[in-house]
C-alpha cells in the first residue's frame, strides 16, 4: 500500500457539540412538574378527580409514567398539592395588579377584577375547588388558610395605611371572609352557573363596589367597637385640644373643631388619611351631642360621605343636631378646607343613643 504523502493527510472533521438550551437541570424539573400540574388541572375540570389517573395524567402532560413518581409520591399526594399551587397562582395575579396601587378602594377594585381574570384563564379552577373539600380535604385547608392569610395581611398593610377604621385585628378577618365568600358565590351565579367564561362584566363589578363601600369605610363606625378619640381639657389655657384639635364653638345645638394636620395625618401621596378625617368627624359629632362633658352618648352608626382627596393643612369640622327624641340623636357634619366657608371636604351624619346620659340623670 503506498504511503500519503505529508500533504495528503486527511484531518478530522470536527463533529459540532449540540448548544445547550439555557435550561439548568432545575428549570427542566420544574418545567416538567408544571407539565403534570397543568394536565391534572385540564383533567379534573373537564372529568373530575375520579377520572383523573396517573396515566391519564402522564399521557395528558407526555411523559412517561414512571416519571411522575420522581415529583409526587402518589396520586393523591398530587392531589394534595393541586388546589393550593392554583390559590398560590391565583394570589400571585392578584398581588402583581394592585402592586403600584395605594391603600383603598382602588386595590379592592382591581383585585375583585384580577379574581376573575384568573377564573377566566382557568375556567377549571372552580371544580378543582369545589371537588376538593371532598377528594383532598388536606388541599381545601391548606388552600382556604392561604387566601384568608394573603388577603388579611393585605388589609393589615391598608389598616396601617390610615384605612379600615374602627376594625379589631379579629374582625379584620371576618371581612377578610365575608369578601372571599362573596367572590365565591358570584363566581359561580354570574360565571359557571351561567357558562360566561372571561373578566367580570363592569356592572357586576359596580355592584359589588357599592355594597362593599359601605362596610369597609363606614362598617367600623357601626357599635360599641369603634369609639372617637375624647377631646381633653388643654393645662395652660383651658382650650380644650386634642392632637392638634381646638374647640371653636360648642353648645346646645352643634359644634365646631378646628384641626391642625400634621405631617403624620398624611399618606405617602400627602392627601390627609381617611381615617383621621373620620375621627375628627365623629369627635365634633359627639361635641354638639354634648359629649365635650361625661358621660358621652354612644355613638350608634356614622356615615361618612368623602368628596375629595385634601391636602390641607387645617380642617374646620362643623356638626349640628337635627333631631332630638328621648333616647335617639341625629347629628349633622361637614368638614371644610382652612375655614368653615372653605371648600367642603366631607359629609357625614351620626346617630347616638342618648338613654345612657338619661338614665344617669335620672339617678341624680
């Protein structure tokens, strides 16, 4: 055999390494847990839990059976997981929407909408839901105690904020549960009940804001819970004052407060706090009921009508009693800008039960 010559030799070719895909070892698990969550969800909305077998599953997410064993113990161990990897989906949507949105209505609002939003990306949610409580009550628990908790610190973070006013932490959670319960109920009257798939329909969102308005600005007023800050008697003029608050007038039938903002009344925005415009509401309502002197009348309902944002530096709240009974007092109240002429701010009307302030009387 004749030998090449040194300018015959052949070189070998350089077989090319296949690029990597950017995904670590981690991503490709996760990936493919979400494959099998995301075919169990598909399964159970359309079939239910009984329907929903590991192969079932396996083939629905293509890949192999053997495969699922690597993520979840057993079948039931997925079902286990199901429901609150969805609640946690489902908080998730909803904390990124109110993200950049102030304490308040607003936030209500858009997460009432993100709810929705959520049902209408994965309609299957509800039977997951609802299936659950009996085929994974450990999911059903776990999934309830993790939207009561997301929702409650939301409503903490608002109460700090100067909202919610009037509310103990304990009755912070039974609104918490009032408002998942009326989502719920919602959700399957206008939505499944009725086939609508996608966002909730603006006059449905209108109706709940309406109603849900009333309690959470005015609902802590309501009974012996909630109890305005009790003007005192200042040491070196007699003034009475209380954190930046002067009597202006008091007499028989009204009152008026006058109210120094401090830097602490403001939120971030600088717009006085709403719950400090309620408290001088409520303080110069039981004024002009004559509570500037023990004993005060108790404050039965408060309802506040706020029309603007302020960003005054003094408030003048002015209350007069439009109707006196035996046991039953209606107080009139209107904070304004800088001086009682000044632009109206709020309106408010107080009722108080005066039996208490009789019956001591009575005793004399």
């Amino acid at each position: 055999m004749a030998k090449r010559r040194p300018s015959e030799r052949t070189t070998k070719t350089a077989i090319p390494r296949p690029k990597k895909s950017g995904m670590t070892r981690a991503d490709k698990l996760a990936a493919t847990r979400r494959k099998l969550l995301t075919a169990v969800t598909e399964i159970v909305g359309e079939e239910g839990y009984g329907n929903a077998s590991v192969a079932k599953i396996t083939a629905r997410a293509r890949v192999a059976q053997g495969t699922f064993y690597n993520y979840f113990k057993s079948q039931q161990d997925l079902f286990d997981q199901l429901l609150p990897e969805l609640g946690t989906q489902l908080l998730d949507r909803i904390r990124v929407r109110v993200a950049n949105q102030p304490a308040g209505l607003r936030r209500e609002e858009i997460g009432f909408r993100a709810f929705f939003e959520f049902l209408a990306d994965t309609p299957e949610f509800y039977r997951v839901l609802n299936e659950a409580e009996t085929v994974s009550p450990k999911a059903f628990r776990d999934h309830m105690n993790n939207m009561i908790q997301g929702y409650l610190r939301a409503l903490r973070r608002s109460q700090e904020q100067g909202g919610l006013p009037g509310y103990s932490a304990d009755e912070l959670e039974v609104v918490v549960c009032i408002l998942l319960g009326a989502r719920n109920y919602l959700s399957y009257h206008y939505m499944m009940r009725a086939g609508h798939v996608g966002p909730a329909p603006d006059w449905m969102v209108r109706a709940y804001m309406k109603f849900v308005t009333g309690g959470l600005l005015y609902g802590g007023t309501s009974g012996p819970t909630y109890r305005p800050k009790r003007l005192t008697v200042g040491e070196s003029n007699g003034a009475t004052r209380f954190e930046g608050r002067r009597v202006i007038a008091v007499g028989n039938s009204g009152a008026a407060l006058e109210m120094r903002v401090q830097d602490g009344d403001c939120d971030p925005t600088g717009a006085l706090r709403y719950g400090v415009l309620l408290d001088l509401a409520s303080s110069a309502a039981e004024l002009a009921a004559g509570g500037e002197r023990p004993p005060a009348p108790m404050l039965l309902n408060l309802a506040i009508s706020m029309l603007a944002p302020t960003r005054a530096r003094r408030l003048v709240a002015t209350a007069r009693c439009q109707e006196r009974g035996t046991a039953v007092l209606h107080v009139g109240v209107t904070i304004h800008e800088e001086r009682s002429g000044g632009a109206v701010v709020m309106t408010g009307q107080a009722t108080f039960v005066m039996a208490q302030r009789s019956a001591i009387k009575s005793d004399r």
